[in-house]
C-alpha cells in the first residue's frame, strides 16, 4: 500500500499505522481525516448524534456511530448491518472515557451486561 501524509498533524504516523493495519483501510481512513489528536485519543470533529453525543458519519449511504464504523473499519467483525446501533450484541466501550474518540485502540468489544457493569463502576453516564 502506497504510503499516504494524512494532514492531521502530529497524529500522521499513528493514524497512517491504523490505516495500513485496518480491515477496510479506506473507511478507516476517512473516518480518521475528520480527527484531531489529543494525547493518544483521536477526536471526531465531525457530527454528533442527538442523542448520547457520539459522532455520527455515514458509511454506504448509511448513519452509523463513528466510534462502531472505525472499531469495524479496523477490525472488521461487528454484526452485519449494525454500525449504527449502540445496543447490538456487540458493545463498544470507550477506554479512554472519551465518546468522541474514534481510536480502535481505545475500543473495547463488551456484552451490554459487561458493558452496563464497566459504565457502573467507571460511574459513567453512556
Ligand atoms: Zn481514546
Ligand atoms: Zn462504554
């Protein structure tokens, strides 16, 4: 794969690291332009769902979470048609605490059972 500058400052290498490692590089990659870096977390500045505050973009025409489109972009198991839909039977936690960070590294796959457990004792909202 050729290599590619992604112009978004001091994040170009990690985010050119996710790309070459990603499932679908190309979504990935489109999701991580619109990010900015803040420590190790990468920061959707894109739309926001009215609802939970997480990013919303579209993949295939579709709205989807940007949080679940970039873990399934990089990973590429998510449950078919469920990009947009926080409770699935695969949740996605954010590690860092930050709903806007669209780093697969920071996104961990729970069962909503898990995941209402972490969020109680984290005494995190959503
Ligand atoms: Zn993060
Ligand atoms: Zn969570």
């Amino acid at each position: 794969m050729p290599v590619r500058i992604l112009p978004i400052g001091p994040s170009t290498k990690i985010t050119q690291t996710l790309v070459d490692d990603a499932a679908d590089p190309i979504t990935l990659e489109r999701i991580l332009r619109r990010c900015i870096q803040d420590g190790e977390c990468l920061i959707w500045t894109g739309g926001r769902a009215t609802q939970g505050g997480y990013g919303i973009t579209t993949v295939n025409g579709q709205p989807v979470l940007v949080h679940r489109a970039a873990y399934d972009a990089f990973y590429g198991n998510l449950p078919e048609g469920s990009l947009g839909h926080e409770s699935s039977s695969v949740e996605i936690h954010h590690s860092c605490i930050n709903r806007l960070c669209a780093s697969p590294l920071h996104h961990t796959p729970l069962t909503r059972k898990q995941h209402n457990q972490e969020h109680v004792e984290l005494r995190m909202v959503a």
